[in-house]
C-alpha cells in the first residue's frame, strides 16, 4: 500500500513538473521574424535548465536556469529550433526568420489587374446544335476552362472585342483553326475546326470568352532596388471563390476611379475604376497567393512617397494609424483609421488585425471600406504595418488588415536580396 502511494505520489509529482514546463513551452513562439541586430527576451518558468546547442549565436541560454532565453538577430537567415527533452524527446519547434533591415516605398495607387497582358479568357465550353445532334468541338479540341488564348492563325488577339471580329472572320466550316493558348504559364497550340450552329445560323467553336481584366485595387509596397511589388493584401479565385486564378501571365496597370459606389450595412460598395488597355504594363505578376500577388515592376509608378522602414508585427500597436489610397482619378490621399484588435499569429494570414476608417471625409465618400481599397497601405509610427484586406459586411466602416511583415516574407524579395536561405536546423535540449 505505502508504496503504491509512493509512486502515485512520484507520478504526480513528475505530472506536476512536466505539466508546468510544457504549459511555459507554449508561450514560446512557432515563429519569430527579427531585423539583423535585434535582440529580444523571451521568458518563461520551466523546472529545468535549458541546453541550446547554437554555434551561430543566434539564441542564448538565460543567466538563470530555466528562465528563457535570449534571442540574438545577429545574422540575416532562417533558423529552425527543435526543443526536446534531454534531447531525446521532441517537444517544440520555432522557426527564426532573420532578415536585413528593410525601407520599402508605400503606394496606394490604384492598378487593374490582368490575367494576361494580350488575349481573352476561355470562361466556357459549349454545346452546339448541328443537323445531327450536339457536338462540343472546343472540349473536344482539348481546351480548358481558364486558358488564356492569345492568337487564332497568328493573329494576335488584343481584347474581347478583337477576338470576337477576329474569329467571325476566321471561322468557317470544316475549315481547321490553330489557337495558341497559355495553360498555366506554358504556351500550347491547339488545332479546332468549327461547326455549323443551326440554332445561331453561323459558325461556332463552342468557346465562351471574356476579357482578361480581373479588377481594380490598390498596390501596397514596391522596394526601390529590385522592383519587387505587392498588392491587395488577398488571393484572386476563381467565380466559385474557391480556387486561386492562374497569374502567371498576369499584369498591373495604372487604373483611375471614375465612381464610388458608396458601402451601406449588408451592401459592399466599390471603387469603380478604368484604365487603357493598350498602356505598358506598370508591372508582372510573379505569384498569387493568400497574401496578395507580388511581381517585378516595368516602372514605377508616376508619384512616389519617401521609402518607410518594414514595421514588424510584433511592433504594430493597437491606436490610431493611417492609409493611402485613390477615391477619385488617380490621387493618393492618406486618411486616418484606428487599429481595433490584433491577432497573434503564427504563420501568414490576410486576416490580422480589425480596422475601423474614422476619417470623416472617406466615410463621407466611400461610406468606410469598399471593394478596390483592398491592398490600400496601413501606415503606423513612421512605419509600414499592413494592408487593408476585408470588409465587414454588416459594419462597413471596419474590417479586416493583414500585416506587412507576411506580405513581404510570401512576395520573394527577401530570396531576392539572398537573405532567405534554407532553414538551419539546431537544437535546444531541456
């Protein structure tokens, strides 16, 4: 019996020890991102002393057992940490990303959005009705949703409208057509032969097109030596909201509001914007992902701002802050908002911050936040903090931000500038 009770007592004990140190292991971060030359603290209570073994400095041991540790940006890369106990049993992992100090240029002018810079969208396949039943000859000719065709027998196709002159001219009956196509950033070339539609009374190919143009909003950043930008501060899908549309091709545009569609509770308003279809690009779309796109620019765009240092997410403040962005032609102007609420995240997401529009003359103008702000730069501190992302739908003067710290790390300028090498893996033993 007595030693029964002493080893239940033992296990509790240990229960009581580990429990403790594997609740303080949860205030360690799964992701740090650092300046070259910061130090930062990062405390917590274990029952036992911590071994890190680190030959690059990056994390030092606390003077006092079990207290943390001391966390050293000496040096620009990515770190990985694997905790475990008596370095046998792994526990935790936290992902250093050390990165050189960085100015980047705030934008907020407004940019159409291309999926490609020439030809149409392939919106559509189509069934036609010939003397003998339905065919669908461009399914069968192997066209997919989402393609972008860019010439019909080498001639080049400009816009919606040229493409639809251009192939009632070329389609004939029986009469084969070569189509060039971009398919996910690769160039193809696809034989179709058109067939007599009974129910139009002319030639069809059974492809249902639209024009390349994906929208207007607002450019966030652009670093002044390597070109690289961001925008939107989101993903673009697809109609279904579900899929990232194919970019790869894509293009930015200098685009100028001509309306505002004033947001009401339950309505969303909208930047209503044009731009020429036959301007230079201001830029390339790289990537597409949940952060915005990102791309090189051609050019800068026609005004420019003073360069802003990156601001952290971990200095980004609850109080007031301001952004940029255009509500008529093509000015930028900056108006004030409040950060309401921050949320600690580990890992990139467009949703990290709630922000409410209180400038009076935006509010009397957009009615808060609106379709074509979204990317609009959040200014906080003389730095660089985020982007406007999001709208609420039912409270249209807030909504949601992203931070600047995770558009940059998703848009490849830190590869760009060789600071983003591949993760060094180290330990840290308790």
């Amino acid at each position: 019996m007595k030693k029964r009770f002493a080893m239940c007592l033992v296990a509790f004990l240990l229960l009581l020890m580990f429990g403790q140190g594997l609740h303080a292991l949860l205030l360690i971060p799964a992701e740090v991102t650092r300046f070259e030359g910061d130090d930062q603290s990062i405390s917590f209570d274990l029952p036992w002393a911590i071994k890190i073994s680190d030959s690059d400095g990056i994390l030092e041991a606390a003077d006092e057992a079990g207290k943390g540790f001391l966390l050293k940006a000496v040096k620009s890369g990515n770190y990985r940490f694997s905790f475990s106990l008596l370095g046998i049993i792994p526990l935790k992992q936290m992902q250093v990303n050390v990165i050189p100090h960085l100015k980047l240029t705030p934008s907020g002018h407004s940019i159409g959005v291309k999926l490609a810079e020439s030809g149409v969208i392939v919106a559509g396949l189509d069934s036609i009705m010939t003397g003998t039943g339905k065919v669908e000859p461009a399914k069968e000719s192997g066209f997919e949703v989402g393609d972008i065709l860019v010439a019909v027998d080498d001639v080049e196709l400009k816009n919606l409208g040229h493409a639809a002159a251009v192939l009632e001219e070329l389609s004939r009956p029986g009469e084969e057509l070569d189509c060039q196509i971009i398919r996910r950033g690769r160039k193809l070339s696809l034989a179709i032969t058109p067939v007599y539609d009974i129910e139009a009374n002319r030639p069809r190919l059974g492809l249902l097109l639209r024009d390349t143009a994906a929208g207007v909003g607002t450019m966030t950043f652009y670093h002044g030596e390597t070109g690289y930008f961001g925008a939107l501060g989101h993903m673009i899908t697809d109609e279904n909201g579900g899929k990232a549309v194919d970019l790869s091709s894509g293009r930015i545009v200098e685009a100028s509001i001509v309306s505002i569609r004033r947001g009401q509770q339950g309505k969303p308003g909208e930047k209503q914007g044009v731009f020429d279809e036959n301007s230079q690009p201001l830029g390339a779309i790289k990537t597409n992902t949940e952060l915005g796109i990102f791309g090189t620019l051609a050019r800068k765009p026609k005004r420019e701002f003073e360069p802003l240092p990156l601001g952290l997410k971990h200095e980004v403040k609850t109080g007031k802050a301001e952004i940029l962005t255009v509500i008529e032609g093509e000015e930028i102007q900056r108006f004030s908002i409040e950060i309401e609420k921050l949320f600690m995240q580990n890992q990139p997401a467009s949703k990290g911050m709630v922000i409410k529009i209180t400038d009076p003359k935006l509010l009397a103008a957009t009615g808060g936040i609106i379709q074509g702000m979204s990317g609009s730069p959040i200014i906080q501190g003389g730095k660089l903090v985020g982007a406007v992302t999001h709208v609420f739908i039912n409270e249209p003067e807030r909504g949601y931000g992203c931070f600047a710290e995770w558009m940059v790390l998703e848009s490849g300028l830190l590869a760009e500038i060789e600071s983003n090498v591949p993760p060094k893996i180290l330990e840290a033993a308790f």
